[in-house]
C-alpha cells in the first residue's frame, strides 16, 4: 500500500477491499468553512513549459487560515500564478515558509512531527477507503481518524515523545457520576476497546510557523489486543505501547489511530495525514501532502463530493501517472478546525505538481506543487 495505484479512493462510493472500520452506521452530509484562491487554465500547448494564466483570484477572507493576512475584499480581476520568486515558487528541495505566500496557497515544511505507529515489517500505509471525514461510501460513522490494517498482535508504536494518559478500556464513561449525557473517549461506550492515549508537546518551531496551533496534542491506539504501558508513564517515538486487536467496535483486526488537537476529547478530532511524517516514493523521493478548502466568492464554505488530484511528473501537458479522489469531510463538525482550517486533506503523496479538479459552477481545475515533507495549503474558489 505504499506505492499510489490509480484511483485508491473514490468519492461517496468507496471500494472494500479489506473490511476495517471502528463505527456502525450514521451519517452526516454537510459542508466546510473556508477562504481564499487563484485558478489557472493551460492556454499555450505548443511550448515545452505551457503558460499558466489565471483567470481569477482571492484576497484572503476573514477566517483565512494559517496566518495569511486576513480580508474582507471580493476577488480582484487577476494575480499572477507563482513561477519565479523564491517566495512564491521554491524548488521542490526547498518549500517556502507560511509567509509571504500567495493568497490561495502556502506550503509548510516540517509539519509532519509524528511518526508512524506501525514498524517498518508491518503495513505502515493509511486505509485509503475510510479516510478521516469519510463514511466509507454510507456505510459507516463519519471517521475520526485512519485506520492501519494489520494483523492481530502486530506492534503498536508510539507516535512521538510523550506521557500516557490513558491505558485500559473506554467501557465506563468519563464524566461526572450523574451527568447527562454521559460523556466517553469515543461516541459511546466500549467504542474503542482497549486503547491508549499519549500526550505530546507540539514543538515550538511549528507553533510560530502556524499561528493557532495547540500547545499539547494527544494520539490515541484503538483496538488494542494488548496493552503494553501505564498511566503515567512516558515513552519514547517508536516504543511499543500495544499489539493491533480487534476489541470495540471493529471489523477485522487493525490499528485505529487519531489526532487531538488540544483537548483529548472526541470532538478534537484532528486528521492524522497532516501529522504523520510521510512516507518515501517509489523513486526514492520523500512525500508530502494537500489540505483544502473550497468555498464561494462570499467566503462560505461549499461541500465538494467530487475531488480529483491528478499528479504530473511530466508536467501538465503529460499524461498524469496517477490519480487520488478525495471529498469534504462528511460531518461539519471535522471542518475549518485549527490549526489548519481545511476541509479536504491527502497525505504521503509524491512531491511535484498536481492538477486538482472539481464540479462546482462548471470544472474547476488548479495546478498546485507539493513539496518533500510539507502539506500544501489550498484555499479555492
């Protein structure tokens, strides 16, 4: 699963092929919140480097993400796509800094602090069929994390440097004796079986790169057939804190992993791809990633079902070598969250350019640059 096949993900109806989620059925379909972009169309197809000529551009709305400075203004008639200053067109070995940076996109290196949670022998690739936000085509609770399948009793890793603030099981609820309703780590009890969570300091650096960022964030291991720390205790990245298991609610045995930023609540649910330090390409290359949003000239947020990045190697006049298809997250309440205010998000994918495309008043279509071990952020029209 560490090599990117064609068309892994398919928006709304997703294939199965190894049955592994951690929620029964519910669903909630409703959109994102989010701010700013500049699209592009290809308009020179005899040259060797086509000419990219926008068409239309954002100034960052109110609630722009991520230190941009912040607008109110509707969209001017024109901004230049990023080709030649250090600050908005760096070489892919080395991406720019959160600011300056175009309005609709800045790339930020060294955000990946967490490692994987499965060792090197195992399957270390993300379920690209219940991605975070997805339902796994209706099927299943909007997820709040990613799943690792693996069989029973693979080691669990730690992610990062950290304490463990919870070892044992979800079964009781952890509010107050008497309240109501009652409050557990997941949406109910025993939701997650044996589990463990770890509390880790966000490193200063990444906290002034991006304004919002949480001072703590807590990794929780689900469905544990095993647990192999304390309360208490801390550990260090990559030592062993459990074995893969089935206990909870689980289909076949796997790693559920999370992401909370700031509180270890359930509603602080966070996407794990923008964590996880991504892993390297084929051709030896390290990855990065995309987080997104889309919204309308008015600043609101717009659900999208319907995300296709098509990655050119070869550049935007050449066939693309592969494809992902990626959705909003299909609850409201695991969209435009800090730090990173997105509403769509890919990790672990080839550094290089992209085209990303969407129905929305027509085809949209962008060309963007991912970076070795930096996420792209996107904000689209």
């Amino acid at each position: 699963m560490k090599s990117f096949a064609r068309g892994i993900l398919i928006l709304g109806v997703l294939p199965v092929f190894l049955f592994a989620a951690c929620s029964p059925q519910t669903k909630t379909n409703e959109p994102a919140a989010l701010s700013t972009s500049t699209k592009i169309s290809i308009t020179d197809t005899s040259a060797s480097t086509p000419a990219i000529q926008p068409t239309s551009t954002y100034v960052p709305h109110a609630a722009s993400p991520l230190g941009v400075p912040t607008s109110t203004a509707l969209p001017p008639s024109s901004a230049a796509f990023p080709t030649s200053t250090p600050e908005t067109a760096p070489t892919s070995t080395s991406p720019p800094t959160a600011t300056p940076c175009p309005p609709d996109r800045c790339a930020y290196p060294g955000q990946f602090f967490l490692k994987r949670p499965i060792p090197e022998t195992g399957n270390t690739a993300v379920d690209v069929t219940y991605r975070f936000g997805s339902t796994q085509g209706g099927k299943r609770d909007p997820h709040h994390g990613v799943e690792f399948l693996n069989g029973f009793g693979t080691p669990v890793l730690a992610a990062g440097d950290g304490t463990v603030v919870v070892a044992g099981t979800d079964i009781e609820p952890i509010s107050a004796p008497g309240a109501w309703p009652p409050e557990y780590f997941g949406p109910y009890s025993n939701f997650y079986g044996n589990l463990v969570v770890l509390e880790h300091q966000v490193p200063e650096g990444i906290r002034k790169l991006i304004p919002g960022y949480a001072p703590v964030i807590y990794t929780l291991y689900g469905h544990l057939s095993e647990i192999l720390v304390e309360e208490g205790q801390s550990v260090q990245t990559g030592q062993e804190v459990g074995k893969v298991g089935v206990t909870g609610v689980s289909i076949g045995s796997h790693l559920h992993f999370e992401v909370r930023e700031g509180q270890n609540k359930y509603t602080h649910s966070r996407n794990p791809e923008l964590w996880l330090a991504p892993q390297h390409a084929e051709d030896g290359s390290q990855n990065g990633g995309i987080a997104g949003q889309v919204i309308d000239p008015y600043g609101d947020n717009v659900p999208v079902s319907n995300i296709v990045l098509e990655y050119l190697p070869g550049g935007p006049e050449e066939e693309a070598e592969s494809e992902f298809y990626l959705l909003s997250y299909e609850e409201v309440e695991l969209i435009d969250q800090p730090p990173f205010r997105e509403s769509f998000a890919i990790g672990d994918i080839p550094s290089g350019k992209y085209r990303i495309s969407f129905p929305l008043y027509g085809r949209q279509e962008f060309l963007v640059e991912v970076y070795p071990v930096s996420y792209t952020h996107l904000t689209l029209p």
